[in-house]
C-alpha cells in the first residue's frame, strides 16, 4: 500500500471517529437536535427532540417532515418554510408546542432555533433544529404568578417574613389594615405590628413554624401605625423553598374590630385579655 493510500485511509478513519463523537454528543445533549435534509427527511434525532412529540428517535429517521407528528404543521411548518425561504436562523422564546399523543392533547413550551444549512450553490439544503424544554419553569412561573394575584387582591392582609421575623412581602390589604406603606414596611420586623404585650405569641408561633407546623385561626389584637390596637383573626403558615427546607412565615390577617365592637363589652373585654 502505497503512501498516499495509507493517508486517505488514516483520514477516512479520522473523520469516521469524528462523525461518530458528533453523534454521540448530539444524542446525549440535555437539547432536543434534529437534522433535516434536503429532501426533507430526518436524518438525525436525538432522544430530547422525539420526546417533544412523545415519540421515540427511531420514529422520526429516514421518514419525511411532518409524516410522524402531521399535527405539528401548522405550527412549525412556516417556520421551517420561512428559514428554508429565506436563509436566515429562527430564534423562538417561550414556543408554546401543541401535539397528540395517544389521543390526548399536550402543550409544553420550548427555547429554540432553527438554522438553515448550506446545500449545493450556498442554498439552503437542510435545517439544524436546536431546542430546550422550559415547561417546567414555564408552569412553575404561572403558578406563582397565580399565587401573587391570589395574594395582591386578597381582602386578608397577607405578610411574609424570614425566618427572623423580617418582612419580606407586604400586600396591599396589609396597607389598608395596618397603614404602613409597602416602601416602610420592607424590611421592618413584624414586630412594628404587635402591640408589647403579646411579642410572646411571635416565640411561640416562630417554635411551631420552625418545626414545619402551621399556626391555625386565632384571635388576637395587633397594632396600626397610628399606634391603635385591633382585633384580629391571625393564622401563620411555613414558606418552604425548592428542598422544602422552612425559610419563612406568611401571615393571613383579618381585621375583626368592626365585628367585634358589636359584642357586649364584658366579651370584647375578655377577648382582648386573652393569651396565646
């Protein structure tokens, strides 16, 4: 064998190993990867990129676009059309992808881009599909954009604090109830809002919220700006983060003093002596 056959064969070998790293690295990105041809059939599919259909890599090579999930075209057909039209990548944020499997419907949301690759005469002959699934956070966020509604227009004053007693949230009830400003009461300790003689229930409720329990209803007074106590029906609940490790308090707050007026003095009266 002469010399310049031993070099194609060293370099055929060379690039056969490349390819065959390619591949690796492709099927084991935490993306989803496809690569279309210029027939527009799946010549490679990883693992991440079948699952966005609920559908398997196998499913998709050597099968025509859109012959696996035909549901997706009127989605993403444009968008492919545009970018083979065109020449020019599409970047998606947020992509809300619909599709059916096993006759039921699924939406999850995808980061992604769709790049065109060169084919004869520098024309487009194929698309690099790039994606990454974000449903996770995307629901996650809904979710606490729901509970921060819940809470903004909630008719109960709702506080949280840290594990200190520092106030970490501060709804707009809570303005109402208490008078402090949202900007004042930031970083205040809850304490600005319990009159002295009842500091003792802040212990006791921190114990129990330490503990991962919840702090049922119950009746006590609590103090406004302008220095007035009033009476309240308080419950106090753990704020836990992603480890469920307790990293706060939030407090639920009804204003009872207008109901509570209306009782007979010697109730009221026993009421606002009463200890936690």
């Amino acid at each position: 064998m002469d010399w310049l056959s031993r070099q194609l064969i060293s370099h055929s070998a060379e690039i056969a190993n490349e390819h065959r790293l390619f591949e690796k690295l492709i099927l084991n990105l935490d993306g989803g990867v496809a690569y279309i041809n210029q027939d527009m059939v799946y010549h490679l599919v990883n693992p991440v990129f079948a699952q966005m259909f609920g559908r398997k890599p196998e499913d998709f090579v050597g099968k025509r676009l859109f012959s696996v999930v035909p549901d997706a075209r009127p989605q993403l057909g444009p968008i492919f059309q545009r970018v083979l039209k065109t020449g020019k990548p599409y970047t998606s944020k947020k992509f809300p992808l619909k599709y059916t499997d096993q006759g039921k419907s699924h939406v999850t949301y995808w980061d992604g881009t769709v790049t065109p690759v060169p084919g004869l005469d520098d024309k487009p002959g194929g698309l690099l599909i790039l994606c990454f699934n974000i449903t996770d956070s995307v629901l996650l966020q809904e979710e606490r954009n729901r509970k921060a509604a819940i809470v903004e227009d909630s008719f109960d004053a709702i506080i949280a604090t840290d594990m200190t007693g520092i106030i970490t949230s501060w709804n707009p009830s809570a303005e109402r109830v208490y008078g402090y400003s949202l900007d004042h009461a930031i970083g205040k300790s809850i304490t600005i809002t319990v009159p002295s003689d009842k500091t003792h229930e802040l212990l006791d409720v921190l114990v129990k919220i330490k503990n991962g329990e919840r702090v049922d209803f119950f009746i006590t007074e609590r103090l406004r700006q302008i220095g007035e106590r009033f009476a309240v029906c308080l419950a106090v609940s753990p704020i836990r983060d992603s480890d469920r490790t307790v990293i706060g308090a939030s407090n639920t707050i009804r204003d009872l003093s207008e109901r509570l007026e209306s009782l007979a003095p010697g109730v009221l009266a026993q009421l606002r002596s009463a200890k936690r």
